[in-house]
C-alpha cells in the first residue's frame, strides 16, 4: 500500500481497537465514545449519525432516510437495511393534475417531495439486530450535544447560509434551525433544544415514539400547512426493510451495494465494465484511466436511470444487470480512445447533500452507514419544536407515466445514498468499509476511490485526496467537471478525446462528494483509515 500526498495534509490513521471517520469531528467523538463503553459497530454508527444530524443538519437528519450495510466478523455475511420511505398514500399524478403540478418533477422543496422519513425506524432497527447498547446509550451524546451546544465547523457554516436562505427562510418553522434567521458562524455556538427533545422521546420509547406520538402528530400537521397529504397511518405503517446485499467480484474483491430502490447499482455495472481493462497498469490519476471510468460510468447511469426503482411495483432485472456476460458485450461500446457522451440504456436478457460515516470495531464488525435529507436541509419544513427538518426525496420521482420510477403512493423512489462494503473474494475477509456522499456522484466517487485503493494501491487518505471528475448526470450533453487540482495534461487529454469538461475549485468542490474509507489488515487486524479533505471531519481511533 502507498502512501502519496496528492495536496495531502493529512496522514492515514492507523488502530487496533476501532476506528470511527466521519464528517464532522464531534460525531467522530461521539462514536468513539460509544465504541469505549463497550459498543460495536452498530452501535456507533447510529450515535455518530445522530450526532451527524445535530452538527451537520445542512445534510442530514432524523427526518431523512438511511442506509447501511453490516459485516458480521463472526460469519463473514454482509447484511443490507433498507431505511427509506415512501410517499404518502393520497399522492397520486391524478392529485399533481388536479394541484396543477404535472411536470417534469415535483418543485424541489414542496410539501408533496416528503417521503416517510426512513431514519428514525432504520436506526431502531439497526440496534435491534447488530447493536449491544440501548437507545438510551447510543443517543446520549447527540442528546448533550443538542442541549449544551456546539461550535459550527467553517464548512458546514457556509453551507448552512446557503441553505437558511434557499429553504429555511421560507418554510414553516425553518427558523428553529437558525439564529435570529441567519446561519452560524464558524466556531460560533448552536444549540437545538428541539432536537434533543427529538432524540430523547427516541430513547424513551423508540421508533413507535416518532411514527405514531406527538412528533408524528406535528409532522402530518406541518405538511398539512404547507399543502402536504401526509397522514398518521402513512407514519404509523412504515418500515425499513432487511435485504439481500448485491455484489459483483472485482481483481479478487466482492463489492457490496445495497439493492435498488438505490443506485447503488451503478458502481457495480461499472466495476463490471472496467474489469476488462489493465486499470492497474494506469498512472492514478492519467486520462487514459479517467476516460475508461467516465465512460463505464455513462453506460451504468444509462442503465441506472431506467432500471432503478421500487422492486415492488417494477421488475428490476439486477441479475441480468450484474452479469459478466452483460458486461462484455456493454464494453464493446466504450471506445478507448474516444468520448461517447449519449450512451443508451442496454436491454439484459431475462444536488445534493448526504453524510457517510464508516466504522469498524475491535472485533472486527463494520457498518458502512448513510443518511440524508437530499438537498441540503430537504424541504426545510419543520415540525414545529422538533429541530429537524423534512426531506424532499420525492423530487426524484419521475412524473412519466410509464417509467420504471413513476410517483405512486406507498412508493419508494429512486435514491441516491449509497453504502458500500467490500471483502476479499477468497475467504470473505473485510477488505474495506467506505462511501462518498453527494447525490449521483456517489456511484462515481465510489467506483474512483476503490480504484484508487486497489487499483493503485493507495492508502485511504490518499486515496480520497485525489482529485475526482463528476459527470452531470442530469444533463442530456453529459459534462463533465473536473476538479482544480487535477493535472493540467490529463484534463487536456479529456478535452481532446472529446469529453466536454469544466474546471470546479472552492466551496463547490463538495460536488465531488465527501468520502470515508477504513480497511483491515486480516492478518494483524490493523484498522487504516482515511477521511474526506472536501469535509470538516476526521478519522480516529481509540
């Protein structure tokens, strides 16, 4: 494994006894903290996200969704839970006709983009399953931390103005979540009695305290003010799902995914695609390596953006999707030396915020943990004296009538928040716990940080300090941004190949997503660990 500083500042971080990386400094405390009372990794991860929701609520919250993938040491067996909710039972096209808001999509921070938030019962159910603490113990310190106050991190500051004026200061009860109606300052103190409120009706009573009590009851009255259809029996009849990971093999590695509703899919169709190339061969970070990612990435999308949706009211065809042999003949339209920027979704035989967290404890469990709002603060609607907000993540439905991802009550929609989870193909033996939130640059910056790790073999903070390309996946020319640190020769080489790309440099470089990344050493259990430079967090370790 090397060690390169690619504008590193940082240095790996290496232990024995558990690891924690995280966005935010405090909730990697927080997890630690639970880790040195005897928790696993389970454990810490829903109190590092639920601290996550107190210090970084300009991405996530209990009223989002989660995801996560666990691997048990004691069986080598990756489990996959499905926190995501779905829109309420009175949606339907018919009620958008008659509101007249038949579009394209749904306006981004409408009342109507509030899914069931997912995370509360994920986190419930993530406990119940893996965990060894209560509730009680885990949300302990995002409990304290919404009480006594914290110091706001420099980036969250800024993205926390952004968001106070693009969905706070219009929605109800948005103000909870600023000060006086503006953001905090870096360093400045922010507390939330509202969430701690939140967080200790969760211990005391836990999923059904949210789903079917006071919090619910302000969650359907708020949507109702806001011209929302949200009912209590649409809260009170939600559940998460346990499900059978997807994986395909890569260079003597299984890569895990959660399945669809999420896209999670996308990186392994890629990975698919660029097994048959000598990536290794490849300088990191040359052309001819970015090129071959970008166009595999542009095929899976193209299939993705179809073929993903609630497996309960579709067929998804995730067998046939993730075959080799469905892989070798897509390659056959990547070009080597040429950009294809319209790729067309293959036929198989038969904006956006989000926190990742990864750990890994002592004894060797991992969970590769996500959870968003979607964009930002979601909506920014707030349940009046909760201190969260409500997610939009119905924006992401499709409104075409005959699409696979067509809005439908009880639906789960597409989602972007994706988990991964990786061991060796030979005996099962964790290799890595990772993720980079950000929108559809997740299945990217997925399938550019393991290649980057196994591929090049760099370690995690080198890794996740190189700099990243992200397609646009939204837009039908498909640019592509490259970051600013990228080397001038390999973002020429691009332009001639004829990929349409574009420099991105500052804050808006949290376009490339925010990683994490811990892997194992299965000979000495050694943890190493990396954490996102585009983020205000860290990795430690006990």
């Amino acid at each position: 494994m090397t060690t390169t500083a690619f504008s590193s500042r940082r240095s790996p971080i290496y232990g024995r006894n558990g690891i924690v990386a995280t966005s935010q400094p405090l909730a990697t405390a927080a997890g630690l903290e639970i880790l040195a009372k005897g928790g696993n990794a389970a454990d810490a991860s829903v109190a590092a996200g639920a601290a996550l929701n107190v210090t970084e609520p300009t991405s996530t919250g209990i009223g989002g969704d989660m995801f996560a993938l666990y691997y048990s040491a004691d069986t080598g067996k990756v489990t996959a839970l499905n926190g995501s909710g779905r829109a309420p039972s009175a949606l339907t096209l018919d009620r958008l006709k008659n509101e007249g808001l038949l579009a394209e999509s749904l306006p981004p921070f409408h009342a109507h983009t509030v899914t069931v938030p997912g995370a509360c019962a994920g986190w419930c159910d993530l406990i119940a399953k893996h965990g060894s603490l209560s509730m009680g113990d885990v949300l302990a310190p995002a409990i304290r931390l919404a009480s006594d106050g914290f110091p706001v991190a420099p980036l969250t500051s800024y993205f926390w103005g952004r968001g106070a004026q693009r969905q706070l200061a219009s929605a109800p009860n948005g103000g909870e979540l600023t000060i006086n109606g503006r953001a905090p300052k870096a360093g400045e103190i922010f507390r939330n009695p509202g969430l701690a409120r939140t967080f200790e009706t969760v211990a005391r009573g836990g999923a059904s305290a949210f789903y079917q009590g006071e919090i619910a009851e302000s969650i359907v009255s708020v949507l109702k003010e806001a011209g929302g259809c949200m009912t209590m029996d649409d809260l009170a009849s939600h559940v998460s799902t346990w499900e059978e990971p997807i994986s395909v093999t890569y260079r003597g590695l299984r890569v895990y995914e959660c399945p669809p509703n999420g896209q999670g899919i996308t990186a392994l169709i890629a990975l698919n695609l660029l097994e048959g190339f000598d990536l290794p061969s490849l300088e990191a970070l040359s052309a001819e390596k970015m090129h071959l990612i970008i166009e595999a990435l542009r095929l899976a999308f193209a299939d993705a953006s179809w073929y993903v949706a609630d497996p309960k009211f579709s067929n998804v065809p995730i067998k046939e999707l993730l075959s080799k042999e469905y892989a070798s003949e897509r390659r056959k339209l990547i070009n080597p030396q040429r950009a294809t920027i319209d790729q067309k979704r293959g036929t198989p035989v038969a904006s956006s915020n989000t926190v990742y967290l990864s750990v890994v404890d002592k004894w060797g469990n991992a969970c590769s943990f996500i959870n968003s709002n979607y964009m930002g603060f979601g909506t920014g609607i707030v349940p009046k004296g909760w201190g969260f907000t409500l997610q939009n993540r119905g924006h992401n439905f499709s409104l075409n009538p005959g699409h696979p991802n067509c809005l439908a009550p009880r639906k789960r929609p597409y989602h972007t928040i994706i988990p991964a989870m990786v061991t060796r193909a030979s005996d099962n033996s964790l290799y890595a716990s990772y993720g980079v939130m950000g929108g559809f640059m997740q299945p990217q910056g997925h399938v550019q940080v393991l290649s980057a790790l196994h591929d090049a073999g760099l370690d995690p903070q080198s890794a996740l300090d190189l700099p990243r390309f992200c397609i646009d996946v939204d837009e039908s020319g498909g640019r592509v941004a490259i970051e600013e640190n990228m080397p001038q020769e390999t973002y020429a080489a691009l332009e001639k190949m004829g990929h349409p790309v574009y420099s991105v440099s500052g804050y808006e470089r949290a376009l490339f997503g925010r990683g994490q990344v811990i892997l194992r050493d299965p000979e000495t259990g050694v943890l190493c660990a990396g954490s996102d430079p585009r983020a205000d967090g860290c990795a430690m370790t006990l």
